[in-house]
C-alpha cells in the first residue's frame, strides 16, 4: 500500500455512496451554513448606518465591511486547499464555529473598532461556509446529477439577498428587544441557527477520512495577504480618498508587489501550491474563474445599486425595498431548478451559461432604460429576467469546473471559482458605487436646472419655503431628508439619480458583453457519472482532468479512472492498487492488485467499461475519445517512468562503479548497499524486471534448440 510522500497528489478516498435521503440529510447541514454567510452580508448591509450612529463611529462604519471583505475573501482559496489534504468535514465544522463565535461577539460589540475586529473574525468563518458547502456537494453526488442539488444553493442565496434586507431594516428599526438594542439581534440570530446546521453536519456529515503527507503553502498564504489586503482595502476607501490619492498608490504597488511574490511562491511549491499554477492550463479552468469574475461585477453591482434604486426613488422602505426584490428571487430559484433538471436530463450544461449571460446582459440594458417615472412592476419583470440570467449561469460554471478537476483538487478548484467571483464584486461593487457618486452631482444639477424652469417647479418652492440648496446637500449624504420636500421638489433629484444608475447599468451590460463571449469558450466536456446517487447504474466513463501536472500523474489517473468512476477505492503514490468492486457497477466486481510495476494488468484480466445500451450515438463517441486520450497518456507515462528508471540506474550504476575505483570490495559494497547492489541492472530494478524475464526465456528457448 503506498503513501503520498510530499510532491504527490493525495490518496483518493472511496467515492461514497449515498441515497437521495441520505444527500438531503446533509444538504441540509450545508444550505444552513450557507444560508448564515449569504444572508450576514445583506442584513448587516442595510443595518451598518443604524449601528454606526449607535456606536457613535459613523466615520468608521465603512471598516466593519472592509474587516469582514477581506478575511472571507482570502480565507476560501485556503479552506479549499486544506480541505482536499486534510477532509471537508472538520474544515466545514470549524468555519461554523468561527462564523457563530464571530457573531457573538459582533453582538456585544462597544465599539466600532471592536465591531471590525469580530466582523473579521466572522469572515474567517463566512469564508469556508460557501465553498465548502459547494465542494461537499461535490463529494457525494455525481457531476451529472449534482446540478439538480445545487439550484438549492441558489434558492438559499438568493432568498438570503431579499430576506437580508427585509430583516436588517426589522431589526434595526427597534429600539430595544428584551432590554437590548435592536440591531444587536442581527447577529445575535446567527447562534441558534449556526449551533442547529452544527448538530445536522456532525450527525449527518460523514466522508472518507483523506491521509495525506503534505507541506503546507506558507509563503502562498502570506504573499496572497500581501497582495489582497491593500487592494480590497482601496477598493472600499479608494472613493473616500480618492483614486489617485498617496494612499491609494501605496495601496496599488504593494498589491502588485505582492501577486509577484504569489505566483513565485505558487510556482516554487508546484503542485503543492495553494492555487497551483498547472491548473491555469486548463481551458475549463481559465474560462470558468474569467467568466465567474465578470459574473460577479454584475450580479453584485446589481444588488449594491438596485435597492437604493427602490429606497431612493420609489420611496420604499429598506423591508419593503426586500420585498420589491422577489423577482429575482423568483428567477434565480426557477432558473436553477430548470438548469440541473436540463442537465441531469442531457448531460451537457455549455448552453446553460451563455444563455444566463446573454439574459443578463439583456436585463442590465433594460436596467439602463428605467427612469424615475417608469412603473415598479416592469422593473420586477427586468428583475426576473435578471434572475433567470443568475439562475442559468452559477451553478453550471462551478459544475464544468468540478467535472473538468481532478478529484483529488476539488476544493481548491471550486474554491478558486468562488474566490474569483467574490474578488470580481468587490470590484463591481466598488467601480459602481464610484461611477453613481462621481456623477451623481452633475446629474442632479442637470436635473434641477431643466426642472427650474418649469411654473410647477417655481410654484411649489415658494409655497415651500425652505432652504432647497442645504437640504440637497445633505440628501447626498442622507437620502432620508428628501421626504422633508414636496414631491415636485424632490423629483428633479430622483430624475438625477436615475441618470446616474442608467449609466451605470450600461457599463454593466458592456462588462457582462465580455462575460458571454468568454463564456462562448467554455469546453463541453462529458460528465462523469451518468446516474444518479446509489441507483445501480452504470457509471460513465470520466472526462480527462484539464492540467495534469507530470506525466506520472497521468498514468496513475488514467489507470485509476475506471475504478474511480465505479466508486472503488483508489491509492495514488508509488504504487496503484485497484480494489474491490464498487457499487453500482453492472459486473459486480473489478479485481486486482497492483504487481509493482507498470503494466497496468490485474491477475490477468482487462477491464473494459461497461457501456449502457441505450447511449446516444453523442455520447458513445466522446467517451471513447476520452478513453483513447486515457490510454495515449498512460502509454505516454509508462515510457516516460522507464526512461526515467534508466537514467536513474545508470546513475546508480555509476555511483557503484566509483565506490570500486576508491578501493571498496563486492563485499563491502554488498554490506552498505545491499546484495542488489552488485546484481545486473535488469534484475535489481523491478519496472525492469520484463528484461530478466526475456533474457531467462531466450536461454530456455536456446536450451531446448
């Protein structure tokens, strides 16, 4: 039995099988988790001014975000990493524990300072909630099946971005509840419902223990600090300094210093690395972390403009400004229902995400056209098509990347995609909010000096009477004060902000035009596992991983596939031992055991996959394409580690040699080195024992003649 040594993948545990009851036991653990990450962000959101003037650090309020921003954000590469070396299931229980313990202390906070510090410490938790969630999803079902269980991850994130706000806006508008502030029940509601989905995790949670030899990526960890930390903290304060402020300079160079220290340090550990480098060869890979980036500057624009839209203009509480957003919620849930039943049902999932993001792009340019004027209930039909857009687009992408990965690299390669697609909100987020309040100036004068000379206009400020300059210059800071006018008066305004966001919604679409060509690239792969969780079918053959990163590696995955397509349990290192056989194979068994050399044979037998009989003709020829790319790389490695123990044996030969030169006898040499040391080079090394073998049947060939 081998074991990994450091430089080599980890042992592969058994892929499990579970029933559907069984997978939704533990989807509920995990949608729980999720649900506490997804909706932290949009109830603190809309409660932060409240809490700020509580604690008397308006001025700060903007640091308790930026504190929670940049630990979750380099915390999920590192939860990804750690939990394809160590195991999900003590990574995913340690980040609820964080996540509950963070919001604790969030909730007796005397301080803004003290509030950024606990909100830090609960994005180190929110960090792994996400994608690990996603990742062990991934553990226990088939790509092929996997996208039906994932729309409910959607469903959680997207009911999470309209209940935030309604109860944010609950809870920040009490006074007291049980002698205590209101907002401080904000956080106070993620305990009982973290220490629930901890319970149902660690009852229900049970995965194959992974043992693994590995370094741990410090330099990578460090270095992805260094570059992250300066570029989200001026991504947050960069429109408060200004963007070509000294601050923001400092900030720029020691970001850039700092991702030239990261891909050093990523291509020093190799495969080790905490984002290795060989990943980024990958097709699948490239196009699905480009593509969620662009994905995220989108959809959290989106979501960071549209609510104020609703509160701003349409006069909407932030409750009801929750509610308003139910379209969305409406789209993301159908379209990701339609997304995994579409692509349990063909197997392909391409068309999914470039007809999402052909939707968005179509929903941000109807963004664009609404004004102040224009009727709530067509900007919930532009809300809908913006959530089928959503629906369609998130969940596939993590999927092509997972089937694309191999299984040994899952968590950092969906942690990866989430990372990319949080990294491209921040950006959104901060890009946008740029755009609105940089322009938002010109354009409400604008719209006052068209709006002046106008009777009505005229009118209804001398029967108002009060100081209109002051109070607009307050309304850019407190958007509240514009009830205090008329509704003539306070028109002109919301015309102005409305120009503002149009614009911003047509730099959205532009951005989300790249995102639809980028996603036109996305490769088509075949899924691994045609059937469903523990239904006896017969697996499919998997899709070659993107990225291999030695020779080596390809044999050992390609000799591996089958068993691991079956569910058996596979060891990868210095030898491969293909086990018993799995479940849900239409043979019952596949026997072997690994002879220590490279012959790939098994007591004899070759295993052919099984192929179902009612296969379209499709499908039937790309898994034979994947076969035959299986077989060339396993042919291609096996010369390879030949040409390797070659070389290595004449270096040992040479070695030998010069211990003879310096006066050492056979028997000296045999007492160091062993007796094999001074045996013929065919018979001390075992990948050449097929040298021996001829060379003793030529002599039995020659004895008999």
């Amino acid at each position: 039995m081998s074991t990994t040594t450091a430089g080599s993948s980890p042992a592969t545990p058994e892929a499990p099988v579970f029933t559907h009851r069984q997978i939704m036991a533990i989807l509920s653990g995990l949608l729980l988790g999720m649900f506490l990450g997804a909706l932290d962000q949009t109830i603190v959101s809309t409660a932060i001014r409240t809490i700020a003037d509580d604690l008397d650090g308006f001025s700060l309020q903007a640091w308790a975000t930026t504190a929670f921003l940049i630990t979750s954000t380099i915390s999920t590469p590192l939860y990804g990493k750690l939990s394809d070396m160590y195991g999900r299931r003590k990574f995913f229980i340690a980040a609820i524990l964080i996540f509950v313990v963070g919001s604790a202390l969030c909730g007796i906070s005397t301080s803004m300072y003290e509030l950024a510090g606990f909100r830090a410490l609960q994005g180190l938790g929110a960090g792994g909630l996400m994608s690990l969630a996603l990742t062990i999803i991934g553990d226990i079902v088939p790509p092929r099946e996997r996208a039906k269980y994932q729309a409910y991850f959607m469903m959680v994130f997207g009911t999470s971005s309209v209940l935030g706000p309604v109860a944010g806006g609950f809870f920040s508008g009490l006074d007291s509840l049980a002698g205590l502030a209101g907002w401080r029940w904000i956080f106070w509601l993620n305990v009982p419902i973290g220490a629930f989905a901890l319970l149902v995790v660690a009852k229900n949670l049970n995965l194959p223990k992974r043992s693994s030899h590995h370094r741990i990526d410090w330099p990578g960890a460090l270095t992805l600090v260094t570059c992250l930390v300066p570029l989200l903290i001026v991504a947050e304060q960069g429109r408060e300094w200004g963007w070509g402020d000294t601050k923001s300079v400092v900030c720029y160079v020691v970001g850039a210093v700092g991702l030239v220290l990261f891909v050093l340090a990523e291509r020093a550990y190799g495969d080790e690395a905490l984002l290795p480098l060989r990943m980024f060869r990958g097709r699948t890979f490239v196009v699905g972390s480009l593509g969620s980036f662009i994905l995220g500057m989108g959809m959290f624009g989106v979501f960071a403009i549209l609510p104020q839209y609703l509160q701003v203009v349409k006069d909407l509480s932030p409750t009801e400004g929750g509610l308003a957003m139910l379209p969305v919620v409406v789209g993301i849930m159908s379209g990701s229902m339609f997304s995994g039943r579409f692509i349990a049902r063909t197997g392909t999932y391409k068309v999914l995400p470039v007809v999402g993001t052909g939707l968005m792009v179509v929903a941000l340019f109807l963004f664009s056209r609404v004004n102040a004027d224009t009727p709530i209930w067509q900007t919930m039909i532009v809300m809908l098509i913006m959530g089928w857009g959503l629906g369609g687009n998130m969940q596939p992408v993590i999927l092509a990347v997972q089937n694309a990965a191999q299984r040994s690299e899952l968590g950092v390669a969906t942690s990866s995609v989430t990372f990319f697609r949080q990294m491209g909100g921040t950006l959104g987020t901060a890009v946008f909010l740029s755009i609105l309040f940089s322009t938002l100036g010109e354009k409400v004068s604008s719209s006052y000096a068209a709006a002046g000379r106008t009777p009505e206009f005229g009118a209804a400020l001398r029967s108002w009477g009060g100081d209109l300059q002051a109070t607009l210059a307050q309304a850019t800071d407190n958007t509240s004060v514009l009830q205090q006018l008329p509704r003539v008066l306070a028109h002109p305004f919301k015309v102005g902000f409305t120009d503002s966001t149009s614009l911003i919604y047509l730099v959205a679409a532009l951005v989300m035009v790249t995102g639809f060509v980028t996603m036109l690239f996305l490769p088509s792969l075949p899924l691994k596992g045609a059937g469903g969780p523990a239904q006896g079918g017969a697996p499919q053959a998997p899709a070659q991983a993107e990225g291999e990163p030695t020779a080596a590696r390809s044999a050992v995955q390609a000799a591996a596939a089958p068993a691991e397509a079956a569910g058996a349990p596979v060891e990868t290192g210095t030898t491969v031992a293909a086990g018993t056989a799995s479940r849900g194979t239409s043979d019952g068994t596949l026997n072997g055991t690994s002879n220590g050399t490279s012959n790939g044979t098994s007591n004899g037998t070759s295993h052919r996959a099984t192929v179902p009989g009612a296969m379209a003709p499709g499908e039937l020829a790309e898994r034979l394409r994947s076969g035959v790319q299986q077989a060339k790389a396993a042919q291609q490695a096996m010369e390879d580690l030949a040409a390797e123990a070659a070389r290595r044996e004449a270096e040992f030969d040479a070695a030998v040699e010069n211990l003879r030169d310096l006066g050492l006898d056979e028997a000296s040499i045999e007492a160091a080195l062993g007796e094999e040391a001074a045996a013929p080079r065919g018979g001390r090394h075992a990948g050449a024992g097929h040298v021996a073998d001829e060379a003793a049947a030529r002599e039995e060939l020659g004895a008999q003649n």
